[in-house]
C-alpha cells in the first residue's frame, strides 16, 4: 500500500518497478507527466509553469465578477437545474464549483492556453498508456486532498466514474461509452480499459474525469438538485451563496496544488463574488456604477457606444481588446428537423436566405463581426472553397447519400448587399418552398396539399437577442413566412431545450482544436433523440456518424483536419442551421485594479492568471473600492 509520507520521487521509482514486474519486455509502455492527442506535449517533465503566466503573481485582494442569468443547484453534472457553471460565460472567469479532474489542459476545468488538445498531470502525477492506447494508468498524487483535508484515491476516481456515467448528465454515459471496465490497482493507482478500436482520445477524455469525495456523496441523490457546497479539491471553495443571485468563492491557502507547475501563477484572488443578473444592459449600468470589476462586452453597438461615462475618461475605468485564435464556438439559428414543418432541406434553406448578416453588421453591431461559413469558426477545421483530393476520398464512398453540389462547390452563405432589399434571395426562396410544396396565398405561405401555413417559434433567453429577431421576422414576412418571437428565462429555455420542446433555438456549440467525442453529442444519431443532448437540430445521418467516427479515431493532426473538413461540408449543405457569426478578440471592460501576465495565450482567455495590483504591496484593505 503507498503511504502519503512517501516522496514522489519514490512513487515514480515504485512505479517503473511495478511495470518491470507486471509488463513483458516486448511491451511499448509510455509513462509521462503528460499526455497529447497527436504528437508530443510542448512542455516537458521539468517544466516550472506555463509560458504565459506570471510565476510571480501576488496572491490577495478581493474581485467582484458579473454572472448572467440565474443558478439553482451546485451539482454540475446533472441534466436537473441550472449551476453557476452552466450559466451563460461563467466558466470563462476560471473560478467555478466543479471538481479538479485528473489531468488539466483539455475540457472544461482549465483549457491549455497554447496548445491543441494536451493534458498534463494534476490530481494524477502521471499517465501510463500502451500504443494502441487500449487502456490507461492514472497514479494519483500522494499530496491531493479534499477540502476537508481526506486524500483522494483510487476509490473516488471509481466513484466518481461511475455515478457520472449512471446518474449525471447524459453526455457522460456517451463520452465515457467506451470505457469497458475501471480497476483498483492500489490506493493511489487506477486502471481504465477500453474497448473497440476508436481509443486514441480515450485518455484524455478519462483525463477529464471531475474527481468527486465518494464520502461526500454516499448516502445523497445525485440526481436532485444540491443547495450546500460541494466537497472540492481545488484552489477555491464556496464559502456562501444566494441560489439565483451570488456566491462567493475564497481562496484555499493551504490548497495541496498551489506549487504544480500547472497552477504557479494563477489562483490569485483571495476572493471571488459573482452577483447575477438577467438582464445585459442592467449589468452595464451596475458595472459603470463600480458594482463589480469586469464586464465581457457582448453588443458591439454598447461596445462602440456606451462607454462614454466619467470612470472611463478619468482612466479609472480600462477598455481592453484581446486578439485571439479559441475556437469561437459555432452560433447559429438551429433548426429542430424533428418537427414536419423543418424535415424538408429546401424549406430550411429558404428561411435561411432570408437572414441578412450584413445589413444586421452594418446598421447594428458597427461592422465587428464575422459571418460564419464553418461549424469550426476561426480555426483551421472548417472546409475552405471547393474540396480537395483528400475530403473528396473520404466522401466518394456514400456520393449517393449527399447533395451533388458538396462534391463540386464550395459552401458560401448568402451575401446581400447590406441595404437591407434581398429580392434575389427572396426569389431564389420562393422557388425553393415551391418546389417544396409552398405556395403565396393571400401574402401567406401555404402548403399546396395540407392547407398548413409556413408558420414557426424562436425560443431565446436574452431579451437583447430580439433586436437580431425582428429584421429577420420582417424578411420573412415578405415572403409569406410566419415567424413568431418568444423569449423566456433561463431555466424555462433549458427544460424545453432538454426535450427538444422548440421549432428553433439560438444556441452556441462549444468546439476545442482538436474536436472529438463533443461530435458525438452534437451530430450522432444515437443523440438524436436522447433528452439533454446537444443535438439540437436532430441530425441523424449515417454518413455524419461515419465522419464523426474517422474524426474521434484521427492518427495525425492531417488526418483529423480532411475529416473534420468533409463533416463541415455534409453539415453545412444539409442547412441544419442558419451560421450567424463570431467575434476573434475578446472584448474586455475592467476597473483599473488588476495586472495581468504581459503574454496573453492565443487558445484561452486566461482570467484565472491576473492579480490585484495592491497585493504587491500587501495593502487589501480597500480592495473592493
């Protein structure tokens, strides 16, 4: 049995001794502190901390951060109720109630700021993994600990796998699908097997694993929605909440990871309050009022307009724009192809034609945004102009399955002429719902054989979104079709999105560099139907299951992008969805009390590595003045 007064230097060299022991010669074994998808990790076993960090950042101060929307459970991981984590940005500030996982540097704890799809060791020391990756070895560090100061083993990794798989979120049944079986090996040692053949993610996807106190949550059900503070082992607690309205965050001191190379330099708030708000341009006002510290700027037109207050032109107050290269996610209209009135492609193309992003860019958000014409915006995943040789072989085998003109042209979403008259788009929309069975009856689109009006909801939750739904709903209107506006709040938006209660949603799907079992959760037919599962239009097409699979299974980076790149094609000629646009810089308000690392990573906002100018000096007592 390993002892915690064991050095790590010691655990290591037991470890090699076991895998002499238990291995045969022949076998190709890796033991790192790190794990890629493709390639190497760029930073080795001896690293100190990530190159854009400061190393040396005070620790101290208090920061007052804005949450949007509202909370009702601190249980992250259940479809049940909405947590601070889930509420729209919150997990950009890098302060949140979920569990460390065993690795960092993929998923959602904290995403590598420089790198495509690495993780290294945090609650585990170090991965041992075959070749083929059929299976992977977790050893936990003596050191972890929960809050409460209980060590973290072997059996909570076990139990955490297997309430999450059982009891929480869909998604984790789906992502960890190919997990076969989980085996002690010893008190601080952990096994995952897996089947199949598509297992190169696998450990990092199990790397992902939040790492739950099994003695916290025996005897409770997992499933109901949690209003105490959950045992963690990260650098922050929960030390009060107001469920819907605040909570606080304090800085663990004697947090057991604050010297990993993985954490020097961040963390560096003794305290972090969010306070909700369900309204954007109530926050603003409340920002400006110095109710809290940093506002992320969603509306360009509040972006080029709105910051013309005293604070800001007495300097008190910083405007602050951040180029970057994160994947953006991908916003779109999405059309839920569930409902008859949405089964038909040409249907949804033609509402499609009807969206005018320049006209919206031009007269609304001052010219700062990008259209989308990729489901992987600002990356290099989307497909560009026509298909080369490679997509072209992966898709020649099911020619007879997709539209004839992904094979031959390139994917491009209307462009008008921003002056707001689309009569070419209107008469290419008319032919379309023509040939679809539509027809103009007394300025109403009409199906020539049921009688039924061309009539459809959008269900959003931020009353600022209607100022993009009112233009469309005009354009649509010139054609007959009837488009109808509904916006309600948070939790009532997620539980009809949870049973795909909508005709079409405003949504965002969340992609990494280096896209994966996500695919699964987003265009699989086996989600399709699942309740809570983030395929919001209902794809089920065999070929996209196909492509999923060739990505998720990818061996090099070369192969990983044509797959991708043909999934784009098939996503985007199937007019799934009508792409809105993005934004390649964020777009930062602050009151002028932080430093922040000189070097700002490409692939994160990286929040969690600013401080509070007067901790340097050890001078707190005003700090939230």
């Amino acid at each position: 049995m390993l002892r915690d007064h064991r050095s790590p230097h010691f655990i290591t060299l037991l470890t090699f001794v076991l895998l002499a022991v238990a291995l045969p010669v022949s076998a190709e074994i890796t033991v790192s502190h790190g794990i890629a998808l493709h390639g190497e990790p760029k930073y080795g076993a001896d690293f100190e901390h990530f190159d854009y960090v400061n190393p040396n950042a005070p620790k101290g101060g208090s920061v007052r951060l804005m949450g949007s929307g509202t909370f009702d459970t601190l249980n992250p991981y259940t479809l049940k109720g909405i947590s601070p984590f889930m509420s729209p940005g919150f997990s950009k500030w890098g302060v949140f109630e979920l569990n460390e996982p065993l690795m960092v540097g993929t998923g959602n704890y904290a995403p590598s700021g420089d790198e495509a799809q690495t993780a290294y060791g945090l609650i585990a020391e170090s991965i041992e993994y075959p070749k083929d990756r059929s299976w992977a070895i977790f050893n936990l560090r003596p050191l972890a600990r929960f809050h409460d100061g209980s060590a973290i083993t072997a059996d909570d990794v076990i139990f955490s796998f297997h309430t999450l798989v059982k009891h929480g979120h869909p998604r984790f049944a789906q992502v960890f699908a190919d997990v076969e079986s989980v085996e002690k090996l010893s008190v601080l040692r952990v096994k995952f097997n897996f089947k199949g053949t598509d297992t190169r993610a696998l450990p990092l996807r199990v790397g992902e694993l939040p790492v739950m106190s099994k003695a916290f949550w025996e005897g409770r059900d997992f499933e109901k929605s949690l209003l105490v503070p959950p045992l963690g082992s990260g650098p922050y607690r929960i030390s009060h909440f107001e469920p819907g309205r605040s909570i606080v965050f304090k800085r663990v001191r004697d947090y057991w990871g604050k010297d990993l190379p993985v954490n020097r330099g961040r963390y560096n708030f003794d305290e972090v309050s969010v306070d909700y708000y369900r309204d954007l341009h109530v926050a603003f006002e409340a920002f400006k009022s110095n109710e809290f510290d940093v506002y992320r700027e969603y509306i360009s037109s509040n972006w080029a307009t709105g910051y013309d207050f005293p604070a800001l032109q007495q300097g008190k107050v910083k405007k602050l724009e951040i180029n970057h290269s994160i994947p953006t996610g991908y916003q779109a209209f999405f059309f839920n192809t569930r409902r008859d009135i949405f089964a038909d492609i040409r249907v949804r193309e033609a509402i499609g034609l009807m969206f005018d992003f320049e006209w919206l860019n031009r007269s609304i958000f001052f010219n700062a945004y990008t259209r989308n014409s990729s489901f992987f915006p600002n990356t290099e995943l989307g497909a560009k102009g026509k298909p080369g040789a490679e997509e072209l072989a992966l898709l020649a085998p099911y020619k007879h399955q997709l539209p004839p003109a992904l094979f031959s042209d390139a994917f491009k979403p209307p462009v008008t002429n921003g002056k707001g008259t689309l009569r070419k788009q209107q008469r290419k929309a008319l032919k379309l719902l023509k040939a679809a069975g539509w027809q103009l009856k007394n300025h109403q689109m009409t199906h020539s054989k049921t009688g039924q009006t061309l009539s459809f909801e959008v269900l959003f939750d931020q009353p600022s979104f209607a100022k993009v739904l009112l233009p469309f709903k005009r354009n649509l209107k010139r054609i007959g079709v009837d488009m109808q506006l509904r916006n309600v709040d948070r939790t009532q938006f997620k539980n009809r999105v949870t049973h795909f209660d909508f005709d079409m949603i405003v949504e965002v799907l969340v992609h990494g560099l280096s896209p994966s079992y996500e695919l699964n959760l987003y265009f699989s037919s086996e989600q399709a139907n699942t309740p809570g599962a983030l395929n919001y239009s209902g794809v089920s097409h065999p070929v996209a299951d196909a492509l999923v699979n060739k990505i998720i299974n990818a061996e090099s980076r070369q192969q990983l992008l044509h797959a991708s790149r043909a999934l784009d094609r098939l996503l985007l000629w199937h007019h799934y969805s009508i792409p809105q646009y993005h934004l390649p810089y964020h777009r930062i308000a602050y009151w002028d009390k932080f430093g922040r690392p000189k070097k700002s990573p490409p692939y994160a906002f990286n929040f969690r590595d600013w401080w509070f100018k007067q901790a340097a000096t050890g001078n707190n007592k005003n700090a939230n003045l």
